[in-house]
C-alpha cells in the first residue's frame, strides 16, 4: 500500500472519530480551557474545521494562507464546517494521483512567513496535528462535566462499538 492509499484510509477511519469528538463538547461549557495560555473548548473545535479547510486549499490551489480567525459562538457552525471540509478533503484526495501527492505546496502564516513541501507532508502534518488538538480537546471533555467518547477502544465513559 501506498503513503496515499495509507492516509485515505485512515482518514476514513478518523473522521468520524472526530465528529464524536466535537458532538461531546457540553453545551454552556465551550468557554472552558485549562490555563490561561491554552485555547477554549470552542477554540479548539474551530482549529479542527479551519485545518480542514486549509487542505482543501492547499488541495484546490496549492497554497494555505493561514489566518487565525474567531471562532463562532455556536458548535453547530463549527461542526458543520468540519464535515464539509473534511468531506472536501476526502473528495479531493480520491482524485488526486501519485503525481499529484508528490507535487509542492506553499503554508504562508502572516507576512513573509511560511514552508514549502509536498501535498503528502502536509496532508500526513495536518492529520498528525489535527489528532494531537482531537486529544487535547478530549481532556477538556470530563472537566466540563462531558463524557468522553470511545475512540481507539473504551473510555471511562463509552464502552465503544
């Protein structure tokens, strides 16, 4: 198998992991964060949609330019916006080629700032880093009186499926 078969693959298997991951956020809670330094709940849920949505960018032009952005005040906008990107992201990848994978792209952050490297570099960062924001949004989940959904095995509070 292939890195680009690979990462289809577990995209398809970690998206909806995702999902229950945003839908277990607790309502009234969503201003919950940790320390001071860390994001909110809302926040964290919004970087989930955002980096979707930067792949298909990177997908459709070539280039990301990041802007960190407000989140809404609602998780239905968030969540919907995660489906829809992450949806557009699984689209495009079905379509895409070995050619395609290894070809470059741009990140640009602010001014001037930025790196190049391949579609496959990015897709595999944003995933890698999109599951690290996944986790840390799942030890927010208790404090905020919610329950944490199982997602590679049982959780204390879901036996899985």
């Amino acid at each position: 198998m292939n890195s680009l078969d690979l990462c289809r693959q577990l995209r398809e298997r970690e998206m909806p992991k995702f999902v229950k991951v945003l839908k277990a956020i607790p309502d009234g809670k969503r201003d919950y964060k940790p320390d001071p330094k860390s994001r909110t709940a809302l926040e964290l849920a919004w970087l989930l949609a955002m980096s979707e949505g930067a792949l298909v960018s990177l997908l459709d032009t070539g280039t990301v330019n990041w802007k960190d952005t407000k989140a809404p005040i609602d998780l239905a906008p968030i969540l919907a916006a995660f489906e829809k990107n992450s949806s557009a992201v699984d689209e495009r990848l079905k379509k895409l080629d070995e050619a395609g994978w290894a070809k470059k792209g741009k990140f640009l952050f602010g001014e001037g700032a930025g790196w190049e490297d391949t579609y496959e570099q990015f897709v595999w960062g944003f995933l890698c880093d999109s599951i690290h924001h996944r986790g840390q949004l799942t030890t927010y989940l208790r404090a905020m009186g919610g329950k944490v959904p199982s997602i590679y095995g049982p959780s204390a509070d879901d036996a899985g499926q």
